[in-house]
C-alpha cells in the first residue's frame, strides 16, 4: 500500500523504454499501452490498451485489459483487480515496469532512482556536448567570415561565409527537434495528410544538400496512395531524418538516394533507399537504439530513435533492409487510420535481465565539419 504524500511512478527498468518514469497524479486512472491517451511506451508487444491502474484510497490497483501478451505481477499473470505495493514489478510484453516512491531509496537496477536519473543526464549530456561544441565552432566561423566581408565591402568573401554559418544552422535546428521529438510527451496531433506532398516538401529541403555532395534525389511518389492520418509535423521529422541520413551515407556523382510512396493494404508505405556502404546485417537490431552513434563524438544517435518511435506512435513499423555492402533501404509502414485500438500487437521478445548494455547505433548526419 502506497503511504499518504507519496511520489509514486512507474519506472521502466526493461525494455525498449528503459530508464523512463511515468508519474502517477493523485486521484487519475492511468492507462498502460500504446494509444494516444496511454502512458507514451513504443514497445511493439505491448497493446494499445494494455493494462488499466486505478487508484483507490491511498492504494493503486492493476488490471489486464484483455492484451494481447497479458500482463505479469512479480512473475504471476494478472487476472483482475489487483493491489500494488512499493517496489512490485509489472511485465507488459517485453517492458517491465517498477511501481516506486521516488521519496525512497528504490531505483532501477544501477542504484537509486535519483542515480538512474543523473546517470542518464550524464549519458545524453556527454553523447551530444561534442555536436555542440561542433556546430557553435561553425556558427562562430560562418560569422565571422561574414563580419570580414562586411567590413571590406567583399560580396564575394561574404558567399563564401554564408554556406557555412547557413549549414550549422541546419544541424542545430536538426538536434533540437530532435532531442523535442525524442522527449514528446503530448498525444500526436492526428489529420488527414498527404504523404507525397510531405515527401515533395522534403525533397526541396534536403535537394541542397544533395547538390552539394553532387549526389542524386530520386521521387517516385504513387498518386494512388491516398491520404493517411498522422501527425503532419512529427511525420516531417520522421521522413527527413531518414533522407538526411541517405544523403549523408553517398558520396560523388555515383551517389544515388530514392524516396519512394506506394500503396499498401489498408495503409501505405515510404521507402527511403540509398546505394552507400550498407549496414552489417548483425548491426540492424542496434541501429534503433537512442544515445550512442557510429560516428562516436560527431553524433548524437538519435535520428533513427526518434523517427521509429514517431512510426510506431502512429501506429505503423519501420524496417531495415541492408547487406552491408550494397546500400541501405528503410521501409516504414503507416495504416490509413492511424493508431487504434486494438492494434497489431507483437510477440514479446525480453532480453535476460542485465543484458541490455548500451551499444552503437547509426545516428541522424552531421552536415560538413569545417571548423572540427
């Protein structure tokens, strides 16, 4: 039983989520899952309408909603109303979440809960401080390329600043909204969208880029696919953290990046292929992970963690496909209803406790580096 002015949440001390607290307000039901009003877990085993808690007195309690992998109370299925005590674990599919006082000393498998959180601070802190350093040396050389010419009168020395003070803006936007994107917590803002428009969008953004790297944006948008319903702005970030990073993997004349729409049964899909180096087939389970990069202190690893988690809040998969010799190809698929309930729900796949050490990804790219 919960005591009266407790700071209770739920952590997540398993799974894709790992390391994230949801806290409990005092007096509201809370929903585990993966629809809009659910805590915002991208977990595929778990259902959109997992499990229910309800608070009642000064005790929670919790209640399987007929998911599709039940739901597990300290390794014994849930099947009804069923009261919580500090420190009970709950299994969602591959998630396991910790029922926690934050005023007490219980944490996640690293120590306290207050430990947890400055670790993690400390691991996003250092994964993205040297991106920083980066791009503000960039900005601060692009500027004062600029005031030079300025103070000479010198157009031309002035065209020759601006391409670099104009791309490290590019990649400080891209890290910002990326870290907003990864950290969303409010409900997708879900409308009717055009996937080809969003994707012709795209296309003139990044077609700069490519121009400068003297590689090819290929379209082929079907006009049979119709519309989708997403959220128009999130789907952005999706679709061009992707291209960028296609972009990004192609070099010369010979560079060659595809985007691509088609229909779908009861959706539609964008694939987003390149012919750079590939990816090591036992790498693709890895690519996805937030906070670690195979650039090392360049990148900051979160492109692709956000676009899968914003593919998954929709109610869609993104897949990989990649030899690692002959290029890359993403495919994400995006239902034409967008997230419901219920949804496709996937086996749980829970790696042994203690195994999930933090391994490299491939991260969203880093524009030219003329001042590293």
């Amino acid at each position: 039983m919960a005591t009266i002015g407790a700071m209770l949440m739920l952590q997540v001390i398993e799974g894709p989520d790992q390391g994230r607290v949801f806290p409990l307000p005092e007096g509201e039901p809370q929903l585990i899952g993966r629809s809009t009003e659910a805590f915002p877990l991208v977990d595929m085993s778990i259902s959109r309408r997992h499990a229910e808690l309800t608070p009642d007195g000064r005790s929670w309690f919790v209640n399987d909603l007929d998911s599709a992998n039940g739901t597990l109370l300290n390794g014994q299925p849930v099947s009804g109303r069923t009261e919580l005590a500090i420190g009970d674990e709950l299994r969602c599919g591959s998630t396991m979440l910790r029922f926690i006082d934050s005023s007490q000393d219980i944490g996640g498998p690293t120590g306290s809960l207050e430990q947890d959180r400055l670790a993690s601070v400390g691991r996003t802190v250092a994964s993205i401080s040297h991106a920083i350093k980066n791009i503000l040396q960039g900005l601060r050389g692009g500027a004062s390329a600029i005031e030079l010419a300025i103070d000479r009168g010198d157009l031309d020395m002035a065209r020759e600043g601006w391409p670099i003070l104009s791309r490290n803006l590019d990649r400080i936007y891209d890290l910002t909204f990326n870290m907003l994107a990864y950290s969303r917590v409010r409900a997708l803002e879900l409308d009717s969208c055009d996937l080809n428009l969003i994707v012709e969008e795209l296309v003139a953004l990044v077609e700069p880029l490519a121009i400068r790297k003297k590689a090819r944006l290929i379209v082929e948008c079907d006009a049979g696919i119709g519309e989708v319903s997403c959220d128009a702005n999130a789907m952005h970030q999706a679709l061009l953290n992707l291209l960028l990073n296609g972009v990004e993997a192609v070099e010369g004349k010979t560079g060659q990046v595809t985007i691509r729409t088609r229909p779908g049964q009861d959706g539609s899909w964008v694939d987003v292929q390149d012919n750079g180096p590939g990816i090591d087939p036992e790498r693709h389970g890895e690519v996805f992970r937030p906070f670690a990069s195979t650039k090392g202190q360049r990148g900051t690893g979160l492109g692709l963690a956000v676009t899968q988690r914003i593919i998954e809040d929709h109610g869609g998969f993104i897949e990989l496909e990649s030899d690692g010799r002959t290029g890359t190809c993403f495919r994400l698929f995006l239902p034409a209803a967008g997230p419901g309930d219920p949804g496709e729900t996937r086996a749980p796949q829970a790696p042994p406790r203690g195994s999930d050490s933090p391994r490299p990804m491939v991260d969203p790219p880093d524009l030219a580096d003329e001042f590293d």
